[in-house]
C-alpha cells in the first residue's frame, strides 16, 4: 500500500499569497453579519410594526364600557367582561388542578421513582405530551371532559383541558427546577432529622421555587392565550353573561377575539383588537414575569450560561 | 431547614406516608386520559371508516362533507397543511438558524442574555394574535403586491406562522450549538479558521442532529397549529400548489366541524376523529422523529 | 522545510548558545475586564528548544501559551500589556491576520477535541482551509503527520472512520497529527499529556523531542518530572493569593531544576510549594 510514485508533500504556499483568500474570508464573514444583522432588524421590525398597528386599531375602543360590559350586536355596546371573567375562571381553574398535579408528577419523578426504565418511559411521555397540538387537546376534551364525563360545554370542561395541555409545561420545569437543587442541600436536611417526605417539601420544593414559579406562570400564559381547544370543547364566541359556576358555558378573551375577528365590519376588528390589547397585556405580564425570575434565579446560582 | 423533633404523631407520619404513596397516580393520570382520549380517537375513526372506504379517502382528490354527494378524499386538507407549512418554515428555518448562529458564535455574552430573554417573550405572543395580523395587516399588504391574490390565501398563513416560528428555531438551534465544547471550537480556530468557518465546517456538523431535531419539532408546530390558518388561510379544501389561494387545513377542518351542529352518528362527525387521526400521526410523528434524532446523537 | 520566511531567522552570536529568539515575550500583561491574570512576564523563546512552562495550577500558565498565538482574543474583554514579538515583529500588530499567524504557531490542547469526520479529514483540516485540495498530495501529507504522531501504523487502514471512533487515549494522536499538518513553526501544547496514560505520556514525549529540529516548542505541564525531561528550557510562574501570576525564574532546565536561584523556585522544584 505505500506508493511508488514520488509525491509532494505539500507546503502551504508562501505566506504572503495567502492574504487575498484570507481577506476574500473575511469579507465574507463581514458580509453574513451584516446580512444576518439586517434580517434580524427587518423581523424585529415587522413583529413591532404589527403590534403597533394592533395597539393604534385598538385604542378607540378600549374604553371603560368596553371592559365592564358584555359583547352586543352593537359595536359601541360591545365589551369583553364575560370573556375577562371567563379566562380569569380558566386560568384559576387550570392552575388549582395543573399546578398539584404537575408539581407531585415531578417531585415523584425526581425524588421518589427507582431511576430505572419505566422512569425514563414515564419522563419521555410526560415530555412527548408536548409534542400533541393544542386542538388535539381539544378533541381530547370534547371525547373525554364535555361528552364521557357529560360535563357539557361548562368551565369546568374548559378548565380539564387546558390542564392537561400545560400540564408537561409545569413538570418539565419543576423537573429540571429540582434537579438542580444541590445533594448538600438534602442531605443537610435529612442529617438534621428530617423525614424524606420533610426533605421534599420543606428544602428541595423551597430551594426549586423560582424554577417551578417560572413554569407556572409560563403555563398559565399558555393556557390564557390557546383558543383552538376551547372551541372544540365548545366555548362560544357569544356568551352575554357572565359564568356564575363552573358548570355554565363561557367564552375567554382569545376566543371573544376570534369571533369578533371572523366579522368583516371594520369596527369589530377594532373592538378584536382592543380585546388583543386587553389579552397580551396579561400575557406579557405572566411571561415577562417568568422569564425575570429565571434569569434572577440563574444569575443567583452563579453565571449564566 | 429545622425539622427535629422528638416525637411525632402517628397520624402525621401515616399521612406522609399515605401521599407518597399515591404519587405516583399524579403522573399516571394524565397519561392515562391520553391512553383513553386516543383509544376513543381510533375507535371513532374507524367508525369513520365503516362508511368511508380508505380508498376514497386516500385517493379521492375532493374533500366536501356537505355538499352532495358528499367525498372525504383527505388529501385537500393534507395538501393545505402541506402548503401553509412549508411557507412557514422557508420563512423560520433560514432566519431561524442565521439567527441561532448569530446568537450563539459571534454575539457577545451580553447581548445573548439580552436577546434570548427577548426571545422567551416573544415565543409566548398568542397564536390567535398572528391569526389577526395575517388577517388584518399582511393580507391587505399581499393584494397591494400580487392583485390576483384571495383574501383567504395560503402565503398570508404561511408567512405569519413561519414569523410566529421563528423563536422556537432559533432557541432550539442555538442550544444545539453553544453545546458543542469550546474545545473543540478553539481547535478549529487555533488551526487559522475564521469564526465563520468554524461555524460552518466545525460546529453546525458537530451539533447536526440537535439543529435538525429543530426544524423537525418547527414543522410539527406548523402542522398543528390551528389558529392562524382558521383565521387566514380559509375554508375552501382544494389541492393547489398556488399559495395565493385559499386552502382548508387539517386544524381549521376540525375547528369548522367544532363550530357547526353536526349530527351524532353521520359520517360529518366521524370525520372529525378520521381527520384528528391524520393530524395526530402528522404531528405527533413529527415532534417524535425530531426528539427522538436529537437524542440519537447526543448519546454517541 | 520551512514555508514561509518573511524574515530570515537571525543568528545572533551574542546569545551564549548561538541560537536565534524566535519568540520573544517583553513585559507582557494580560487582563480580562479588571481581573489581572498575568504581570510583567518577560522570556525570550529559542529557536528549535522545547521550552517548559511549570507553575501551580490555575496559575496563568495557560493564559500565557494561550497568548502566543492570540487564543485569547476569543474572549471580548480581553486587554494586553507589553508585546510578544514573533521573529521580531508584534504579534499585536495591527496588519497582522490572526488566522495566518495560528498558521505559523500551532496549538495542540489538554484534551483531545477531534472534529466530527473521519480521521483523514481532521488531519488535513488546516491544509483544507487554505486551499490545498490535491487528494494524493493530502493523503501524503496526512500519512507524514500520522507517522510523526506515531499513530500511523494502528489507523492507515482506518482513515476513513469517524475520529470519534478512536478510544480516549487515542485521540490526542491525531490531534496532535491535525496541528503539524501545517508545518507549524512554533507549536503550543497544554498539559497535552495529562489525561494520557504512561506509555502513551512516553511517546509523545518522545515525538517533542525529535520534532524541536523542524519547529520550536512550547509545552505547559504541572508534571515537573516532564519537563525536567524533555525542555532544553524551563519558566516558572507563580501566583500568590489573590495576585496575577509573574514569572520568578527562567532560565535551562538544568539550572532550574538544580540550581535555582530563587527560593520560591526552590520551594517549588523540591516539592514544598502548591
């Protein structure tokens, strides 16, 4: 296998006849920066651009009768309160039955479950569940919550949907959240006498706070914004009153802005808009919030990334 | 951290004992109504399929329950969800990963910690609000520039999701390549390559899976998104290639089907479940090739 | 043979060993932000030697090789003080490409971080970059390399395999192999042994000693017995407390491990120190 044939070994060329292919490199990496540059501008742009125009097509119509009364034929009637109430509804709702359930998925997973196959099976699912779309959720809700359980078209129906459909947001976070918790941290505790069950909830769970407080919110903003499985299950884009238990059809301010939006009158587009307005306010709030406390929490521990 | 005591009650230590042993139902709960809710989605597809045969659903170019007589030929629907998506990830995919690049090879530490925040933020913008953009601003821009152009159409869809997508790429991506070891990249550097070669013949092959499992999970967003397409792309299930057409996608059947009073036992409301099905394996499928290829290499 | 020469190398008969300073540290400093890494370290680096840089770790030796090839330019806040002169001009220079300069003083690392691709691709990734596109002449060169890291035999017929296929140990080889493919004339290398077992440790030691005829070396290590070894020339760095790292001593092997002049290098040599 060693060649006969005499062959050069090559040498670099000289030095100095390197330098145009090394500035033809540079130009080129100048130039995909300015590109890449320029496109992330041009997509910020947009992005600010369209939220602006939603905000200035909006505005006229956020008034204080908007915010208290109930959506009308008549376009200066017209308000979201029961889309309001009816997400405000969602969002406890969802939360008083996602957050248990996912953060005791977690701590079992995490803290309790022999780390064997069936574990990493369970996690994988968990983890897949987000993979599902949102309306296949909504299906899933109409099989199951408003037809199986015959909880009809209520909040309560609303609510065991999106719960399911937050709910790997909240166990994957509070996952990762008590994973980091430091071994020294446990096993000062249990040194000091406490139970195991002790150890969870008053060292590990308080240490992964602000991760789990995160995936909340997160959760919760998720929950707030999905419209397509509530249609499904039946949420109506008209309902004048506003829910008095959880066993009464509702509408939520995403779905308020979907009916509203399919109306080709100029003003309801405008009245969607202010309900938009109305919808990413608290949207923002919730996901700025979590990504604040992440960050705080990250830079707590000693470094980003 | 104080948790000594002397003594303690019997009702509370049984009480302890009694939720942890029921923790592992928390888990099981869930996964289970999802066990139920698809045995319940094949079960009602296959009602479907007692009076549809699978040979005009797959091969039949025409999907209209209601008009008589009625054809359940899947592939109008397949092919708007087709449509809109690729749309949507020429838009994500190269602005996506240019941007991961950016963020992770050349931006400075500081301006990452300002950008992926932003990110974040962005990525929680309600889908419904895109739906209203398209609607309402991208849609009358289109007609200013292609005239013939529906006012449901596929590309103003499809632009606005790929916009929405944009931020999942990116983070995702990005991940994938600040992953890969800073040795690995210095060697590469330290051999005379340009931040931009290293990048390109070191770092994007080192992290090829993780960018790839990517645009896999981008593309079961874009199939499974619902609310944008309803809005936007419309109601009219045709086969077409022409993104200035309106087109009917699995999602926004579904929700057409949700809105309308279909009666219990006809063939309309099975093909909810028949169409839920497809979507299911679709999108489903998808994320599950994407996470399953990230993890493939990972674990060489 | 040298490729380039855009000076000639200077015979000075000054110097009482008749070798030319190829590389010449004046007065350097280095910083990050406000941290003070290194302070007023001052070495001249002799042509065809292999010069040993010993220290504590976390001392700022690897802040020091790193320097000489500006690899710590990757870091944005990074600031210099005093100058490094390459065959008599500063590295710092503004008309200096960074890229051509790591073309002349190569880089092998603590631990080996092949590239993703077949062990031929990696050897002859930096001949690539530069336009070398010549299959046979690659192959050649790739084959040259290899025998000096000595790891030609076990993998000639293995070249098109992924790198990532070869065991740990093995790894540094062609690492090694991947940076002499351009005929580096100085070469870094950082603890390049230290995760290596001792038979391995002995060959490449080995490959240093012959490969000081064709480039000058310059190799970090915390295993004093090494570089008692194989450096014609030993540096001493230490870092008290809380303060940058300074060069204490410098001078031949011999004398340092020998005869140091300076207590703390005493300390050091004899096993008291850090």
């Amino acid at each position: 296998m060693e060649t006969q044939r005499i062959i050069r070994i090559p040498e670099l060329p000289d030095l100095e006849s390197l330098r145009p292919l090394v500035a033809r490199k540079r130009a080129l990496e100048r130039a995909f920066l300015a590109i890449a540059i320029v496109g992330a501008v041009i997509i910020f742009g947009i992005l600010l651009i369209l939220l602006l125009g939603v905000a200035l097509r909006g505005l006229p119509y956020l008034t204080p009768t908007f915010l208290t009364s109930p959506p009308s034929r008549f376009p200066e009637k017209a308000g979201v309160l029961p889309a309001l109430v009816g997400s405000l509804w969602l969002i406890v709702l969802t939360g008083a039955m996602s957050i248990p359930v996912g953060v005791l998925s977690a701590v079992y997973l995490e803290e309790y479950a022999p780390r064997n196959r069936i574990r990493r099976w369970l996690l994988l699912n968990i983890s897949n569940m987000s993979g599902i779309p949102a309306i296949m959720y909504g299906v899933l809700g109409l099989v199951i919550f408003v037809k199986l359980m015959a909880l009809g078209n209520s909040i309560l129906a609303g609510s065991l949907t999106m719960s399911l459909l937050v709910l790997p947001i909240i166990v994957i976070s509070t996952v990762e959240a008590i994973r980091l918790v430091p071994r020294s941290y446990r096993e000062a505790s249990l040194a000091l006498g406490a139970t195991k069950w002790q150890m969870v909830t008053r060292t590990v769970l308080p240490a992964a706070m602000p991760g789990i407080v995160s995936g909340i919110l997160l959760a919760l903003a998720r929950a707030l914004g999905e419209a397509a499985p509530l249609v499904t299950i039946g949420a109506l884009a008209y309902v004048a009153h506003v829910p008095t238990s959880v066993f009464d059809p509702f509408t939520v301010l995403s779905i308020q802005i979907f009916g509203w939006a399919s109306r080709p009158s100029s003003d309801f587009l405008g009245l969607a808009a202010a309900a938009i307005i109305v919808l990413l306010a608290i949207v923002f709030l919730l996901t700025i919030a979590s990504v604040v406390i992440r960050t705080r929490a990250i830079r707590m521990r000693g470094g980003i990334r | 951290m104080g948790v000594t005591q002397t003594r303690r009650s019997p009702v509370t230590i049984a009480a302890e004992r009694l939720i942890e042993s029921l923790l592992p139902l928390f888990v099981l709960l869930p996964l289970l109504l999802i066990a139920i809710f698809l045995a319940f989605l094949f079960t009602n597809a296959f009602h479907f399929f007692q009076q549809v045969s699978l040979r005009e659903f797959l091969l039949e170019p025409n999907w209209h329950p209601l008009i008589q007589p009625p054809r359940y030929g899947i592939a109008p629907l397949v092919a708007g969800t087709l449509l809109t998506s690729a749309i949507a990830l020429l838009v994500a995919v190269p602005l996506g990963l240019i941007a991961a690049i950016v963020l992770s090879e050349f931006a400075p530490l500081r301006v990452r910690n300002v950008i992926k925040p932003i990110l974040d933020v962005l990525a929680g913008i309600p889908s419904i609000v895109y739906g209203y953009f398209a609607l309402v601003f991208v849609t009358p821009l289109l007609q200013k520039v292609f005239p013939t152009i529906e006012i449901f159409n596929a590309l103003s869809a499809g632009i606005v999701m790929g916009i929405m997508i944009i931020p999942l790429v990116t983070s995702l991506s990005e991940e994938s390549m600040a992953s890969v070891p800073t040795l690995v990249k210095e060697a590469a550097l330290a051999l005379g390559a340009t931040r931009l070669e290293t990048t390109f013949k070191v770092t994007i092959p080192y992290a090829l899976s993780g960018i790839i499992a990517s645009f896999l999970i981008a593309t079961g967003r874009a199939v499974g998104e619902t609310m944008i397409v309803t809005m936007a792309a419309g109601a009219t299930p045709r086969i077409t290639l022409n993104p200035l057409e309106g087109v009917q996608t699995l999602t926004a059947y579904i929700v057409q089907v949700s809105l309308g009073e279909t009666a219990l036992g006809t063939t309309g409301y099975y093909s909810l479940y028949a169409v839920g099905l497809v979507l299911f394996v679709l999108s489903f499928g998808l994320s599950l090739l994407g996470r399953w290829v990230a993890r493939w290499k990972r674990s060489e | 043979m040298t490729h380039m020469t855009v000076l000639s190398p200077r015979k000075s008969k000054e110097r009482e060993d008749a070798r030319s300073v190829h590389v010449s540290v004046k007065s350097f400093g280095l910083l990050y932000g406000s941290a003070r890494i290194l302070s007023d370290v001052s070495i001249d680096i002799f042509r065809n030697t292999v010069t040993a840089i010993i220290g504590p770790s976390g001392c700022g030796k690897t802040s020091l090789l790193r320097s000489l090839n500006r690899m710590n330019d990757t870091n944005s806040s990074v600031r210099y003080e005093g100058d490094i002169l390459f065959d008599g001009s500063s590295i710092f220079a503004p008309t200096v490409d960074v890229t051509l300069l790591r073309t002349r003083i190569g880089m092998v690392f603590q631990r080996p971080n092949v590239f993703p691709g077949s062990i031929l691709e990696n050897v002859t990734f930096g001949p690539r970059l530069f336009g070398v596109r010549d299959r046979e002449a690659l192959y050649a060169l790739a084959q040259q390399c290899l025998q000096q890291a000595a790891l030609w035999n076990e993998v000639k017929h293995l070249l098109h395999k992924p790198a990532s296929s070869l065991s740990g140990g093995q790894q540094q080889r062609p690492c090694i192999a991947r940076a002499l493919a351009l005929k580096p004339e100085v070469l870094l290398l950082d603890e390049p042994t230290s995760a290596l077992d001792p038979i391995s440790t002995l060959r490449i030691e080995e490959l240093l000693v012959t490969l000081k005829e064709q480039c000058t070396i310059v190799i970090v290590t915390h295993n004093m017995q090494q570089a008692a070894r194989i450096a014609d020339y030993t540096a001493f760095l230490y870092a008290e407390e809380g303060q940058p790292a300074r060069l204490v001593e410098y001078g031949k092997s011999a004398r340092i491990f020998l005869n140091p002049e300076n207590s703390l290098t005493e300390e050091y040599v004899t096993g008291r120190l850090g």
